[in-house]
C-alpha cells in the first residue's frame, strides 16, 4: 500500500547522491506528487534513483500561489512530498509555509531525517556543538548591522550560510563586530569531491580566502563569546569536572 494523505519533507543530497536514504527513495516512488524547487535540478536526483513522480515547480516566487491548492490535493487524500535543490526543505530553503499550512489543517507531516549542510559543518569545525544557533543567510541590507551587533554576545557557537562572492566582505564583518581572534570554521562544498574546512581565527580564515577565491556551497562556522567572568555557568566550554566519587 503506498503512502496517502500526508505531506513528507524529503532531504535531498547536498552532495553526493549517495547521501540518499532508502526511506526517501521509496517516499519519492510512492508520492501521488513532488513538489521541487527547481524540477531540472530534482529530475537529475529522480533520474538517478529510476523515480517517476509527476514533478510540480514550488518554489519562494510561487508557493503564496500554490499553496492553497497542494494543501487541498492533500486534504482530498493525495500524498504529496517536498524536495529543495539540496538538503532539508525549510531550512533557508522554501518549505515553512506549506508545513504550517498544512499542520494548520491537522495534515500529517512527516519529516524524513537526512542531509543538511549546517550539521556536517559544525560537527567537523571543532567548536562547541552541543548548543548552537543557527542563522541561515543574513540579510543582504536591512537589519543587518543590527542582527550582527546582537550576535556579538551570543555564547553559542554560531552557523552561517553565505555565497562564495560573498564570504570575503561577511568575514570582514565578522571580524570587525567579533573580533578577529574569535575562532572559526568555513565549511567548502560538503559530502562533495572537493570538501575543504578552514580552520583558524577569523582574521586567520579571512586572510586565507583573500588570497584563494572560495568556490561552492559555504557554511560559516563563528565561536560564540566565552564566558570567562564569575557567573554560574563561566565554565561551560570546558571538560565537565568528574564525579566525586571518581
């Protein structure tokens, strides 16, 4: 019996095709209908996996339009399943809207686990990753200063998305709000042949990618503010102290 009545959000490769999981080939296969960001970029990944759903473009210029129409499509027991060009739909990729649609409509929607760039990028920087937040791309004009100024004091550690033409003017801004001792992380092209991390301070990774033009997919890994005063919680960058009884 395939699926019905569902929306799935389906993570797609970043990378290397392989990253698919069984599970949501067989979502895909079975869907009533797959909703991509880009359908020329999805039929690739569907071609590669033999799948033959009917593909429907949605998409941040569309999804205001479109909405209302998948939802209904769900409602009347079609299963229908969201890809993005690569990754987890929602995540700085369109997908919010129809899941709150459709959870708003007491829609089933089931999240299949799978690949995102912000979690590979963190975990292989080095710095804290047992708290973290996660900003996505920042905004390109308004808020911008603002939103950086308030990230200064942030004590996670803290992951960015930017464009390769872009990375060298956010790290000068980064090291100008942060301080360019602060440690940091850039993530290149991950799950792909030419995966690279640049580790170091921010001054040091700046300097690295004014000499060498970064290429690909870019995640921004920046070390929050270490909290070294006398509160409660100064030492929670550090080892945890053994037991007592150790």
């Amino acid at each position: 019996m395939g699926v019905s009545g569902k929306l799935y959000i389906v993570p797609t490769p970043v990378g290397n095709l392989e990253d698919m999981s069984f599970r949501a080939v067989k979502v895909l296969k079975e869907a009533d209908l797959i909703l991509a960001e880009d359908t020329r970029t999805s039929a690739v990944l569907l071609q590669h996996y033999d799948i033959r759903g009917k593909l429907l473009s949605h998409h941040k210029f569309n999804e205001h339009q479109t909405v209302q129409m998948i939802r209904d499509r769900i409602l009347a027991g079609a299963s229908v399943a969201l890809v993005s060009d690569a990754g987890t739909p929602g995540i700085s990729d369109p997908g919010f809207l129809l899941a709150r649609t459709c959870a708003a409509e007491g829609i089933e929607v089931q999240t299949l686990p799978g690949a995102t760039a912000c979690i590979p990028a963190i975990v292989s920087s080095g710095l804290p990753c047992d708290r973290f937040c996660f900003e996505g791309f920042l905004p390109q004009k308004k808020g911008r200063r603002t939103l950086l100024s308030a990230l200064a004091a942030e004590p996670r550690t803290m992951v960015f998305y930017e464009s390769p033409r872009r990375l060298v003017k956010t790290l000068e801004e980064f090291a100008e709000t942060f301080g360019a001792e602060r440690p940091c992380s850039v993530a290149r092209e991950i799950s792909k042949l030419h995966e690279e991390h640049v580790r170091g301070t921010l001054g040091e990774v700046l300097a690295h990618f004014r000499a060498v033009e970064p290429k690909g997919e870019i995640v921004v890994v920046v070390g929050g503010l270490r909290d070294d005063g006398p509160r409660e919680h100064r030492n929670k960058y550090k080892d945890p102290a053994p037991p007592e009884d150790a």
